[in-house]
C-alpha cells in the first residue's frame, strides 16, 4: 500500500514538474534536494494560528554571522521551511555555493497561498542567494509575483516540455548558516541521470 501511495504520488503534476527542475538543475552541475525541512531565520514573531512552526528565539552566533540576511539583533523567529527544491552548486570553494530555492506550483490556488504567506517567502529569502517560483504556463502573469522573485514556467506537459526563464531572481548574498549545513549532512540528494552531469567541480 506504501508503494502505491508513493507511486500515486510520484505521478502528480506538482511532483513530476519537480523532478524536471531538478533535472535542469542537476544538468548545470547543482547538487539538488528535494523537500527538505530547514529552519530559517524570519522577522516576524508572530505565531501562527495553527501550524505552530515559528517561536520566539534570542540571537545565535550564526545570526550575526549572516550579515545582510540577519533580520535583526533580540527580534525574531526561527520557521521550519520545506522549499520544493534546494540546490548548491558543486563547488570546493564556499563564497560560489549560490544556494538556489525553486517553489514549484502546479495550480493557481497553491501559488496565490504561498504569496499570501509572507513569512514563508521571507523564510526562502534566508535561505537561498536567489528564489524562484515555477509553474505550468497559463497559472499567473509576472506581475503576480512579487519582484525579488524569479518566475520559471513550463510550457507542455507536466513531465515534458521546455523550461522558460520569464524573470531573473533578485540576487542576495548568502553564505549558508550552520543549521542548513547540518541538515544537508543528515539528508541525501537527488539522484538523477543527466546527459552532461558536469561531475567536475566548479573552479
């Protein structure tokens, strides 16, 4: 029965267009993650009515250590964030990581939830040098998404087709926090055959 669930699930859209970021991202010499739980640092100290992932935390050495990505000294929240896709590229050297998050969003209704959320997208921000939404053609217009946002949207099948660039990510300088580096020790990545994998590490 688990195996079913997990075929069922592997056959919907959102998870198939996934996968295709993943292959393109893969195929630029990026190590990939899917769904992974992060814990992001966010301004806001509200809680939340009923998810209950965000509380109220003093400042950590790695808060400080962030630069322009800290959100402020005595303020704050940690929130468990689970991006789509994460990706690093492949690299020897820390400063070229460019950590890289890809929201995939099969329908409107699951777009216009996320922008509606800021402290979510805010959680994306922290964690990544540049963010991306990507969706089927036909879901939203540019304009929808917020300006610090990159948009990529597929054209064809869910499984097929091309990947389009509309928009460029605004990009933010990011060195990934201690927390992340433990999750990505704990969590293995993507693996996917590509036809030009680019094995070798970038200089």
């Amino acid at each position: 029965a688990q195996a079913r669930q997990h075929r069922v699930r592997r056959r919907s859209a959102h998870d198939r267009l996934a996968e295709r970021v993943c292959v393109h991202l893969a195929a630029q010499g990026r190590i990939v993650w899917r769904e992974l739980s992060l814990r992001a640092r966010i301004a806001t100290v509200a809680v939340p009515e009923a998810s209950g992932l965000e509380i109220e935390m003093p400042p950590l050495d790695c808060d400080r250590a962030q630069g322009s990505k800290q959100t402020g000294s005595g303020s704050g929240a940690w929130r468990m964030a689970r991006p789509d896709v994460f990706s690093v590229r492949n690299t020897s050297v820390e400063d070229y990581l460019h950590p890289m998050v890809h929201e995939v969003k099969a329908s409107r209704a699951d777009l216009l939830s996320d922008l509606r959320n800021e402290a979510k997208r805010e959680s994306y921000r922290w964690l990544s040098c540049e963010t991306y939404f990507v969706f089927p053609a036909g879901v939203a217009q540019a304009q929808e998404i917020p300006e610090d946002f990159g948009i990529w949207m597929a054209k064809g099948a869910a499984d097929g087709g091309a990947l389009e660039l509309v928009r460029p990510a605004r990009h933010t300088a990011c060195k990934l926090p201690f927390v992340v580096w433990m999750a990505l020790a704990r969590s293995t990545p993507v693996q996917l055959e590509v036809d030009d994998p680019q094995g070798e590490l970038v200089p």
